[in-house]
C-alpha cells in the first residue's frame, strides 16, 4: 500500500492518484471525499450499468463448457472468440470515445448483446453459439469502454460503483446458472433465455441520469483543445471537444504500467479459469464433473464480486478508512503465481481435495477484482478536475485486460488440450480429465445429488 495524501506533492509519485481516487492519507489508510456534484442517483446507475453488463459476461464465463458440450473444442477457443472484437474495440474506441454522442452508443450495447445471447442459447450448431459469443462481447466491450470513460463526468464514486456493479453482476450471473442448473434442473438454453431482455433497462436507466458534458480544466494556459461545457447551438464553440494527440500520448506513457499490470493479471485470470481449472475434476467430490466448473466459476465469481465492491461498500456502511492500492502490479504477480501453482496441480494431480482448488478460485477473484477496481482509481490525469484526461485514461486502460485475455485464450488453446492428455495418459479416472459434458444435457448427471 502506498500512502496518499490530499495535498500531495504534484511531483511525487502518483500525483494525480489521490486527487483522482479522493482520498487522504490518514494513518496510512484512505478515505474517499465526495466529489463536487456527484448524485446518489447517477452513481447508483453506474452500479446498474455494471451490473447489466457483467451479469451476461458472468453468465457467458458459467456457460462455456454447456456452450460447448459434446464437443473437444478447446475452452480457450471461446475465449478467443469473446476477447478478439474487445481487444480491437478497447484498443481503438479510447481515441474517439469524446467524439460520439453518448446515446448513439446504448443501441449497439443493448441489441448486440440480446441477439448474441439468443442466437448461442437458441441455436445447436457450435460455430453458430460461438458466433453469438463473439455478438455479446463486442456489445458489452463498447458499454465497458463508454461506461468507464462517462465516469469521469460524475466524480470516483461512480467508478466505484460502476465497479461494484459489475462484481455484483458477477456473483448473481454463476450464482443463478449455477442454482437454475445444479438445482431446480432447468436447461442451460432456458436459463440463459429467461434473463435475455435485461439490457433494454439500459436505456431506462440513461434517461435516468443527469446529462453532462466536459467542463474546462481550472488554470489550463490555452483555451484551445480543452473541454468544454455544452451551450445552445447558437452559441457552441467550434473547438473540438477532445485531448490533443501529444496530450495523449503524455497520459498514455504516465499510465503504461498500469496496462502492465492489468494485463499480468487478467492473462493469468483468465487462463487459470479457462484452461488449467477445466482439467480438474475430483473422484471424491460430491459433484459430477461437469459440476465442477460450475462451481470453480461460481466462487471465482463471488470472490472477484469482493474485490471490485469492497470500497463502496466501506463507503455504504460510512466507513472513514478504504485501502486504495497503488502498486498493482503486486496482485498480477500473485495471480501469475497462483497460476503456475494450479497448472502443476492439473499436471501431477498433487491437490487432494476439490475444496483447495475452490478456495484458490475464490483467491484468484478476489485478486482480479482488487485489480480491477483499484487500477481505475489510481489512473493517472492532468488534474483533480481534468474529466477529459481522466476519461480518455480509463478508457485507454481497458486495452490491457482486454489484451490479457486474448492472450491468454491464445496460450490455453496448447495447454488445455495437453493437460487434459497428460491426464488421460496417466489417470485411472479418464472421466475426471475434463470439466465438460460429452453427451449434452442429462438431468440425471448434470443436476445436484
């Protein structure tokens, strides 16, 4: 932890931090200060933004191997399909993000990621769901950048929130396929179909919150290229409303380890859940092996909720103390770790027990979301009040998890296949290699006993 203090030193090191997280340094702990004109509720629907696109993304993670039962499609193979349109969206959008009207942005959201829904739940064919996967993650990678990029405009409680949303969208989404699968028995077709309209309440929820735009940065040299605050048409001013590109790359050099970082993080996250846990299933567990998964997920899931929710919620029970965590780069480096520690279970199946590997699923969410919430808050901008420098950063910042697991999709396409043979080749268990159905949905085997 590194101690923040409101009136730091600009020089010093990570000296937009504080201002960009709010805090002060008391007794080495932070405490978050309102930001001027922030409102309960537009924070409170940043939170529901989350939650809408985490709670499909979630569900997606739940479903992978029911995507694709009854096949030896590499789990990593959707994980390409999934990470590739947020890789190219995430690298792309932050440099125009300012440009686009916030409203023409919500219609792609919203119905990319209903219709990629319905065509992976609806349809058999594995080319055709796989289709659909890649459908809902471009819709959910153009809400993440757009959404983290509007919190600019309405102070870090509201990137807090938008972060708790999406750790409670990602406890609700496995906790409900997981209960409606394992336990009232329906399909995983019907489970996923029930909850497809939810994205519409987006536009609710938009029409909700006060509308803003950027306001000019105080004791800016030049009035020219900065933000603005939008006025009549008679009377708009005819600068562009975005950073200049030497503005930029000064922002993107300032917050490159944080990119670092996030990108450590989430290839080991996500390869940990995608390619090394689905060749881990237990003989003396008191669930099937396609269960198993469902479950690895499910506590990930809940510990990642934990790790991107705990700030807000030290900020709803009115806790003074909230620990913001500037060197992220050790919680990439435990995650790696942890990584390499569950690629040897699978390989010498030295773990004794499905429950250590579900503790270790919880360690590696909550981990993940630590590293999700606090490198947001600890980007780095031109000012307490730079919106537009904190908004481009945010945005610029989801190339990293985005290219984290892409990559991580990429490696796990050779690993999970020769974990699962290692296994194969020297396990008296065959049916334990694999964390997947091979005979579609049964009810006898696929529900809890």
């Amino acid at each position: 932890m590194e101690d923040l203090d409101e009136k730091a030193n600009p020089s010093s090191s990570y000296p937009t931090a504080a201002t960009a997280a709010g805090v002060h340094d008391t007794n080495n702990c932070q405490t978050f200060a309102p930001s001027k004109g922030e409102k309960a509720l537009d924070v409170f629907i940043f939170g529901i933004f989350g939650f809408i696109l985490q709670i499909f993304f979630s569900i997606g993670i739940s479903a992978s191997q029911d995507i694709l039962e009854e096949t030896l499609v590499p789990t990593p193979a959707l994980l390409i399909s999934a990470s590739l349109p947020f890789f190219f969206i995430t690298s792309a959008m932050p440099y125009f993000i300012l440009k686009l009207p916030q409203t023409f942005l919500l219609v792609p959201i919203v119905f990319l990621s209903i219709i990629g829904v319905l065509l992976y739940s609806l349809v058999e064919n594995v080319v055709i769901r796989i289709v659909g996967v890649v459908i809902v993650s471009t819709g959910v990678a153009i809400g993440e950048v757009t959404f983290v990029s509007l919190t600019a405009l309405y102070g870090d409680r509201a990137m807090s929130a938008y972060a708790a949303g999406t750790g409670i969208g990602f406890i609700i989404g496995p906790l409900y396929y997981t209960a409606m699968t394992t336990v009232i028995c329906v399909s995983p077709q019907t489970t996923v179909l029930l909850i497809s309209w939810i994205p519409l309440s987006i536009f609710l929820c938009y029409a909700l919150i006060e509308k803003r735009d950027y306001a000019p940065v105080p004791g800016h040299d030049s009035y020219q290229d900065i933000a603005y605050t939008s006025l009549p048409q008679e009377n708009a001013p005819t600068e562009e409303n975005s950073t200049t590109w030497s503005e930029k790359q000064a922002l993107i050099v300032q917050n490159f380890h944080l990119v670092v970082a996030f990108f450590v993080g989430y290839f080991s996250e996500f390869l940990t859940l995608n390619g090394v846990v689905t060749t881990l299933a237990f003989p003396n567990s008191p669930f099937d092996p396609r269960n198993h998964f469902v479950y690895y997920a499910c506590v990930f899931m809940i510990g990642e909720c934990i790790g991107r929710s705990y700030i807000s919620f030290l900020a709803f029970i009115n806790l003074q103390y909230a620990l913001v965590i500037t060197k992220t780069w050790i919680l990439s480096v435990i995650l790696f770790g942890l990584l390499n520690l569950l690629t040897l279970a699978s390989w010498y199946r030295f773990l004794p027990s499905v429950w250590i590997v579900l503790l270790l699923c919880f360690v590696v969410g909550l981990l993940a979301g630590s590293l999700y919430l606090n490198t947001y808050l600890v980007v780095t901008a031109r000012g307490q009040d730079d919106e537009k420098g904190k908004a481009f950063s945010r945005a610029f910042l989801s190339v990293g998890p985005s290219a984290g697991v892409l990559f991580a999709g990429i490696v796990g396409l050779g690993l999970e296949p020769a974990l699962r043979t290692h296994c194969l080749e020297s396990s008296h268990f065959r049916e334990f290699c694999f964390t997947r159905s091979m005979y579609g949905w049964n009810k006898t085997t696929s529900c809890l006993r």
